[in-house]
C-alpha cells in the first residue's frame, strides 16, 4: 500500500531515472549502457507500482504492503543493475570507467531512498502509540493493543483514550488521533474478553472508516454554518446550506444502522461473538436500571460521606438487579425497532449472531476491577459535590414537610417515597381532575412499575398542556419500544 510518503519516494527514484536518461549523455559522457540501465529501472519502478495497485484493492492487506514496499524494489532494481553490468561484460568485454561512476552515484541514490523508506516502515509497522485522558491504565493499554493485533490493522495514528462517567463505548476521529470513548460503568460492568469484544467493534468501524467519514461531515457542516454567518454570503447560502446540512445529517443517520452491523460483523468474524452479546446485555440490563425511579437508598446513602462514591452507586445497581432480574431480562429481549434507530436491538443482535447470552456480573478480572477503583477516584472530586449537594437537598426536603396537598405530594415523590406521594396525587387529581402535575407523576410511577395504565396518564395529561407534549412524547416513545408496544 502506498501512502504519500511511499509514492514520494518512488517519484524521486523515476525521475532521478528519467534525469539520467535524458542528460546522461552531457553529463557523464556519451554510453547506450547508461540508456540501458535508466530505462530498465523506471520500468521496473512502472511494474512494482501496478502490482502494487493490483494486490492492494482492499487497502488494509498488511501481505501486499509487505511485498510492494520501496525496500523490495531497492532490491531488485540493485540486482537489476548487476545483471545489466554482467551482460555488459558477456558481450562487450570490458567495464568503461565511466559505467563505473555511473554505478556509484546510482548506489547512493538507491541508499538514500532505502533510508528514506526505513523510517517509512517502522511508522507503518509500529503499534499506533495509545495515550489514556484522565487515567493511566496498563490493562487498558494491554486490551486496545490486543484489540488491534487480532483485527490485524494498519492504524497510523495515535489512540487517546477518554475516561468518562457513562456505560457508552465509541470511537471518533478528529483529524491527527483517533479517541476511543471508554464509559466508566462500561469498565466495571464488563471483564476482560467482553471488554475486548467491545472495542473490537470500535475497531470495526476504523476498518470501515467510518469515523473519518463523521469527521469530514461535521467539518463540511461546519463551514456551512460558518458560510451562513458571514454577511458576503449569509444572504445566498442561508437555504442551500440548510438543505445541504439537513440531507447530510439524515444520510448519516439512516446509514448509520447499517455500519453497526457491519461493525457487529466484524467482531463475529474475529471469533468474540459470544463475549459481546455477552457485553451488550450487561449493558441494556444497566440501562434498563437507569430508566427505572431510584429505590429510596437515602436513609443508607447519607450516613456517611463513602469512600468510593462510584463503587457506592455500582453497589446499589447490583441489589436492584438481583430484586428485578426476571423483569429486566424479560425487558431486554422485548425491545422493538423504530424508524429512527441508529444501532440495533437487543433481539436482533441475538438472532444476527445466532448466539445465547449470560449475564454474570461477579466474573470480573482482578487487575481490571482494581484500575477501574484507581480511575473512579479520579471522578471523586466532582462525584462527592453532587453527593453533597443531593444530601443537602434531602435533608431540606425532609426537614420542611409542609400540610399542603400538592406540596406534600411533590415532596414525598422527591424523597423517592413513591407509594406515599402515588396515594397524594391520587387523592389531588380527585378533587383538580385537570392537574397536569398530577396526571404527569402519576402516569411516570405506573410506568415504573410497568404499568401500561400510565400511558394513559400521560396522554391525557398532553390534552391538557400541551407544552408538556415533546417530553412526555419522548418517555412514551421509549417506554414502548421496552416493552415491545406499537406506538
């Protein structure tokens, strides 16, 4: 595969040839073997150079890379030169001096270009360098150069890893590194071989390029808008560069379920398939848990400031999975596809990869638990505020617990005490039948319980306000798509 700097270095070489052939006669003296000997080398530089373009069809074949590189064709156009020098002597008799000289200068020519490209090589041959954001993690290291030995890619530029408090996994690209997105809960969730197969499927999309081909969208929307602001232009560009960013953005998006799968393919063909289903479910399962009302842990939580306020959270989904695990893995094979999908369910996964999933969430590796405790504390300082500033506002809730009805309803619902505020705006929508509120808090707590009764709450609650209707929309869309209802 030549890169730029490859085809620069065989530019250089063909027409230091064509240099020779074309002067060779004025500025070494008047030979036809000088003739002979440029004319052989540009074709052989013309030959390597087609069957490059022939075995590098797909541009990541490491065997056609490794066959049509400069240092091979060093190689055989110095073998070149000496059989021509050989022939020479067969059939002329005698070496002229200044063959000789000619020979010198076109060696050191050929030592140049095969310095050139040794440097060449061991950038291209070297494992693309991995810098962590927020951490530094061996084990991480460890995985991502795995992940790429056994997708077997040519990445020629730096990894950075961003650390971040999500379950998400992603990779992006922003012009001179790539940055792969590892969630925090996603570590934790996760051991090493589901780890692995996740960022296989990142890898998947560098493969395809998918990145790079995000990267070019947002810089062409970008200028867009840039063109849209500018007063030369903002009169002419205003509805040409509307269309032009709305089209780009719905093609990416549409296109987009179809480059998860071939993602997916990939893992499935690097033999991790049953790691990633495995991955996949641990993940729906905790997100599953983050739709969920919060189980009223205060009373526990805010005893004492934690040590490890990640670990704390962690700790809690745990028990809620083990009190909701029936529900939630019912929950996780009835998600439904829509329209607007950018990956795909759960449900199809299983079926495209023809595999059975278990989710165990106690077989974690050691020296990945302990980096994930040693990366959590790096979120302390931000996580331990928001812990204050919670137990602060709970305790003031607590604290000032009012006779009013609708206070008294919103307040309980706030203290996650949802059976007492559920009677609360039962008994408030009673007696105000029209009580946006009420029907909106009502409906979100019958829905937590998978109550479908809630739908209805919500609806109605629509009819009433209807500026309510984008939000309450949003949570009905997700809500049925769980559950498997058509909406």
């Amino acid at each position: 595969m030549l890169n730029k700097k490859n085809l620069l270095s065989l530019l250089i070489c063909i027409c230091y040839d064509s240099l020779l052939f074309l002067l060779g006669n004025k500025l070494l003296g008047s030979n036809n073997i000088l003739k002979i000997i440029s004319i052989s080398s540009i074709f052989i530089l013309l030959l390597f150079l087609l069957l490059n373009h022939i075995l590098c069809i797909n541009l990541k074949n490491k065997n056609a890379l490794k066959i049509c590189t400069l240092k091979n064709i060093g190689s055989l156009y110095i073998i070149s030169i000496f059989i021509i020098l050989s022939i020479n002597v067969l059939f002329i008799g005698s070496i002229q001096k200044n063959i000789i000289e000619i020979i010198i200068i076109k060696l050191s020519m050929i030592l140049i270009i095969l310095l050139f490209q040794l440097t060449i090589l061991i950038s291209l041959f070297q494992q693309p360098k991995i810098e962590i954001h927020n951490s530094s993690s061996k084990t991480l290291n460890s995985i991502i150069a795995e992940a790429i030995k056994i997708s077997d890619l040519i990445i020629d530029k730096p990894i950075k890893i961003n650390i971040f408090l999500s379950d998400n996994i992603g990779i992006e690209y922003n012009k001179n590194f790539y940055i792969l997105h590892l969630g925090l809960y996603a570590i934790r969730l996760l051991n090493h071989e589901e780890l692995l197969s996740m960022i296989l499927h990142e890898m998947g999309h560098i493969k395809n390029n998918d990145p790079v081909l995000k990267y070019k969208m947002n810089s062409i929307i970008s200028k867009l808008q840039a063109l849209k602001t500018l007063w030369p232009t903002k009169y002419f560009f205003k509805y040409i560069s509307n269309a032009i960013i709305i089209n780009t953005k719905i093609y990416f998006d549409e296109s987009s379920l179809e480059k998860e799968k071939k993602a997916d393919n990939f893992v499935y063909q690097s033999g991790f398939s049953k790691d990633f289903i495995n991955a996949i479910a641990k993940i729906n399962i905790f997100r599953i848990y983050k739709s969920k009302l919060p189980r009223n842990y205060s009373y526990d939580i805010y005893k004492s400031t934690p040590t490890n306020i990640q670990e704390l959270y962690y700790n809690i989904f745990i028990n809620e999975y083990s009190i909701n695990k029936d529900s939630w893995l019912e929950l996780l094979e009835k998600e439904i596809s829509s329209n607007n999908d950018t990956h795909p369910t759960f449900k199809e996964r299983l079926i495209n990869f023809n595999e059975n999933f278990d989710i165990n969430y106690q077989n974690i590796d050691k020296e990945l638990l302990n980096e994930y405790i040693t990366i959590s504390y790096n979120f302390d300082t931000i996580s331990v505020h928001e812990w204050e500033k919670d137990r602060d506002e709970y305790y003031s809730i607590l604290n000032n617990l009012t006779s009013d009805p609708k206070e008294l309803a919103e307040k309980h619902f706030l203290l996650q005490e949802y059976e007492i505020s559920l009677k609360l705006y039962n008994d408030l929508l009673k007696k105000e039948p029209k009580n946006t509120l009420a029907l909106y808090r009502i409906g979100i707590l019958l829905l937590n319980n998978n109550d479908n009764l809630g739908l209805q709450y919500l609806r109605t609650a629509i009819d009433y306000n209807r500026e309510l209707s984008q939000i309450i929309n949003h949570i009905i869309i997700d809500y049925c798509k769980q559950n498997g209802l058509e909406y």
